[in-house]
C-alpha cells in the first residue's frame, strides 16, 4: 500500500508507476483512512460490549430475592439493547458508504459531493455513538471497567479516532460550510422549493445561518466573530445534514461478517533483532 505510486530504492525517491500521485489521489486515500477509522471505532466498541456481556454473564450480584447475574440487571440489559441498536445502524449505513467507496475505488472514479459528505458523516456519527456507548456500559459494569485487559483501558482510542485523519469538529464545519455554499448557488428558488419539501427544516436552519452571516460578507475578521457567535448553529446545521444521511442513505452489510473477540496474542514480548534473522534458516 505504502509504495504503490512511490519507492525508496538506493537512497533515492523514485516513481514506481506512470501515473503519478494527485491532489486527488492523495483525497482518495484521505477518504478511506476516514472510513476505515469509522469502522475501526463500530468493532472496538462492538467487542468491548462482547467482552463485557460475557463477564455480566458470569458475575453473581446479591439482589432481593437472591442472587442474580449481573447480566439480568435491568439497567445493564437496557444499555446492552439499546447500543446494539445504536451499533446495528451506524454499520449498515458505514457498510453502504463502503460499497459506494470500492465501486469507485474500482473503477479508477473521484468520489462525488454526496458520497464525500457521507464518509464525514460516518466517520463523525461512529465514533460519536461508539463513546456514547462505551461510556453508558462504563456506569453500570462497576469496579470492572477499571481492570486490566477488559478493553476499558483502551477506551482512550476512540477519543484519537476523533481528530484522526481529519477532526470531527473540523469535518462538521466543512459538512455546513458546503450546505451553505449549495444553497447560494441554487438561489431564492431552490430555497423556496426547498422548504416545501421533506427536508425543510434542514433548508430552513441553513436559510437562517446564511442570513445571521451574510452581514460579514469577505471580511476574515467579521465573518471569524460571526461563526464564534453563531457556533452552536453551525454545528446544529451539521448534526441536521448527518441525520438526513444516516435516514437516506442505502444500507448494506460488511463482508467481515458480526463482530468477534479478538484474539489473545501468544506472546507479548518483541525480538528486537528480527531483522538480523530474517536470513536465518529454519530451526
């Protein structure tokens, strides 16, 4: 992957193809590293609710009538549906974002505004849902979501997926930025046309921050004091253009199948003189 277009050999840059790597396809590769974080971020949490069931199932809670599993916890069996729901959605609408990806991946084809959008929704809306959900299981598992090797201690990355391969904040910015930017050039008639239809109040938020910003017109300075006054509209309007994706956009399945647990590596430990053995015969 790394030296599909470029190569390191005898100490020197060199060009492996004859085409050469564009601002387009550098945006391609930009695009699938947002995907691949979406995804990344739907299985950790995934698993980390597998992991977690399965403790649930097997920890004794004295309760009023005796004892009880953890797992029959009524507050516990809620989290445990209502994040596979929350799951089970974001993956079919990331897994019909991929499939749009590889087809134009496959045929050689720059991803259209729509599709773009969409991967920044996924790549926001995932790793939104998957620190909601981690966090609501958190609250109700006790002192085992402080132990090692539960999959809590790696919580933290989700929080990384966040500013990976392009900030959330920033992309939910971009996502506003370019509706404003579709509603200046369809005009006063594809705004009227607009409110009539089935996305209105989306058509209407975003009539209502042009109009709030239009007042600093080119002025860097004006338009910088217009968003930070207006911020929360700005990513309101961005929540909106993400649900209206998330409910429009066509579902599929990931061909890696459900979510597993992982497995525990055989060893822990690294040879640092890998290298060096590489020539090594067989033992």
């Amino acid at each position: 992957l790394l030296n599909k277009f470029a190569d390191v050999r005898e100490d020197a840059y060199v060009q492996t193809t004859d085409e050469r790597m564009r601002i387009e396809v550098i945006g391609q590769r930009l695009l699938t590293g947002r995907l691949a974080i979406a995804e990344a971020a739907l299985a950790s949490c995934s698993v980390l609710h597998l992991r977690t069931e399965q403790y649930a199932r097997g920890k004794v809670c004295n309760g009023l009538a005796g004892e009880v599993r953890l797992s029959e916890m009524p507050q516990l069996k809620a989290v445990f549906r209502e994040s596979e729901a929350a799951l089970d959605e974001m993956a079919a609408f990331t897994a019909g974002v991929e499939q749009r990806l590889n087809s134009c991946l496959r045929a050689g084809t720059i991803p259209d505004a729509d599709l773009v959008d969409a991967i920044a929704v996924a790549k926001i809306r995932c790793i939104d849902v998957a620190l909601e959900r981690a966090h609501a299981l958190r609250k109700e598992v006790g002192s085992y979501a402080l132990m090692h090797a539960t999959g809590f201690e790696l919580v933290d990355m989700l929080l990384c997926c966040k500013f990976a391969e392009g900030d959330s904040r920033i992309l939910q910015q971009k996502l506003t930025r370019d509706r404003l930017k579709a509603l200046q050039k369809g005009g006063a008639a594809a705004a009227l046309s607009g409110l009539l239809g089935e996305h209105r109040a989306e058509v209407f938020a975003a009539a209502n921050l042009a109009r709030k910003l239009q007042p600093a017109g080119r002025d860097v300075a004006k338009l910088a004091a217009a968003m930070d006054e207006h911020w929360r509209e700005i990513y309101d309007l961005a929540e909106m253009i993400a649900e209206r994706h998330i409910r429009t956009g066509p579902r599929a399945a990931f061909v890696e199948g459900p979510s597993v647990e992982r497995l525990t590596p055989a060893a822990t430990g690294f040879d640092a003189d890998w290298k060096g053995k590489l020539g090594a015969p067989v033992a």
